[in-house]
C-alpha cells in the first residue's frame, strides 16, 4: 500500500471542486484517479515541494484506489524506477502525492478541462 491516508491541500481541495463542477463527476477519488494517470504519463518528473495536508479532505488508499489499488501501486513503483528513484515507503508516498498534485493541478487549469467531454479527450492516444 502506498499510504494507508492522505489528506488533500487546500488549493488541492478548491481545484478539485471546480473539476467536479465542470466535469459533473460526483465523486473526488474519480477525479484524483485521472489525474494520478495523466501526470503518470507526462515524460517529466514532477517538481516541487510535498503539497500540504491541510484541508479537512482526507482519503484512504483503498478509496483512492479502489479495487484496482495494486494496480495504482505498481504504476507508481514503475514510474519511481523509471525516474531513477528508490521504492521504498517513504519514497512511492511522496512521488504519488507530487503526481496527485500536478495531474489536479493539470486538470484545473481554466483552458485544459471544460467539461467531461475534454477529460475524456485528455487520454493519450494509442501507438
């Protein structure tokens, strides 16, 4: 398991209500599912401090992640390993969270998503 919990920064938090507004997905762990898989694609490793814990959002891995949980697990460790990190604990908690973060922040951006219609768009195509 990556981390047993997690809580959401308040920019974190504010950014996933205007995706849900946009998006109508009813529900935070959905959003944050698809933005953990976009910034997993992007070919850059995320920057940047660890984002605060310090809204009142606070999610367990398994809600996170749902029953695909090891799946989320080994993409993170892949992408740790293909960054040159370590994979221990401590390591795969802080690259989820800087993924988690970027993808919301990604997703958040005025011009990026407008509907659910641009998430879905957002998936990378096949080679």
């Amino acid at each position: 398991m990556i981390c047993k919990q997690f809580r959401l920064s308040i920019p974190e938090k504010e950014r996933l209500i205007r995706i849900k507004t946009r998006t109508g997905i009813g529900n935070w762990n959905v959003i944050c599912r698809w933005a953990l898989c976009w910034s997993l694609n992007e070919p850059t490793v995320p920057g940047g401090a660890m984002p605060l814990s310090d809204s009142n959002v606070e999610m367990s891995w398994l809600t996170f992640a749902g029953e695909y949980h090891e799946v989320y697990e080994e993409l993170i460790r892949e992408r740790c390993l293909r960054d040159g990190l370590m994979t221990d604990g401590d390591t795969l908690c802080r690259s989820f969270r800087l993924h988690l973060c970027r993808g919301i922040s990604h997703y958040s951006s005025r011009d990026v998503l407008k509907s659910i219609h641009d998430l879905l768009r957002s998936v990378p195509e096949e080679e």
